[in-house]
C-alpha cells in the first residue's frame, strides 16, 4: 500500500523539513517488510484567489489531482482524535483490506473545502488546536513511522 502526503505549503530548508525526511524515511524503510511503501510529500501552492472559499476550492481541486486512488484520510482540528495504536490499526485494516494507497490532505491556512472534507474516509485531529502545516506535517511523518514500529512490533512506541 502506498503512502502519500498532499500538503498546502512549501517548506523551505532547515530543521522542519530535514524532521520530515527523517521520519519519512525511516518509515519508508521499515515500511517495507509490511507491505506498506512511498511515504511521499507532494507540495501545494497556496492559492492567491481573492477570497476563502476561492482559495478553498482551488486548493481542494489541487489536492483531489495530487492524491494516489484509495483512502482519503484529512488532518483537521474537526476531525476524530485517535490514539496512535488505533491510527495504526486502521492502516493495517485498510493494507490487509487490499487498498492500493492512502491520501493524506493537508489544507492550508484557510482550512479545506467543506465538500471536499466531507468525501474524506476519515478526518483524524492531533488537536482542537490549529497548527501550522509545518508542525502537521512533521507530526504525521512521526505518527507514521510511528505506525510502522507499531505493526511490526518494534520497541519504539512504549503506549500503556
């Protein structure tokens, strides 16, 4: 199953963007053995249209185009609070369900489309706080290669 991230945003160099990479990368090498592999980032512009809902509509057909077919999954302050034991649990569900791929969307600074975010399989907050794309993404890259540890039983994640 492949893995994708479509983010509004670019990162420039330094830190934030070298702590996605690691996890990324970690999490695609241990990905590996459990069928699980991409753990790519495609970049967004943000729009420059004149209002919100403009930029949410262009960002949201950005998006649609940027994701692989299979699972949408939003990251949204809205969206359910899961712990990571059951975030993994839902990938393995979906891996051993035959889904060819999971779409994770990160919107920009005015949120995602509503349209657009109801057509998700899932909306997963790390908050009720908004949180810069920056930080969302480095927390999901951990959380995913937190999943990979997770599903094949390494010692990195010390849940309860």
């Amino acid at each position: 199953m492949r893995i994708s991230i479509a983010a509004i945003g670019r990162m420039k160099n330094g830190p934030e963007r070298e702590l996605v990479a690691r996890y990324l990368d970690r999490a695609n090498a241990s990905g590996k053995p459990l069928a699980l592999s991409g753990f790519d980032v495609t970049e967004i512009n943000e729009s420059r249209a004149g209002s919100a809902a403009a930029r949410k509509a262009e960002e949201a057909k950005a998006l649609r185009a940027a994701l692989p077919e299979g699972i949408t999954v939003m990251l949204d302050e809205r969206g359910k609070a899961i712990d990571s034991e059951t975030f993994a649990a839902q990938i393995r569900r979906w891996r051993d369900d035959g889904r060819p791929a999971i779409g994770f969307v990160i919107g920009g600074a005015d949120g995602i489309e509503p349209d657009f975010a109801r057509s998700a399989d899932l909306a997963v907050s790390f908050s009720p706080m908004v949180w810069p794309h920056q930080l969302v993404r480095i927390m999901l890259a951990e959380q995913l290669y937190r999943t990979t540890t997770i599903l094949s039983g390494h010692p990195y994640h010390r849940g309860d």
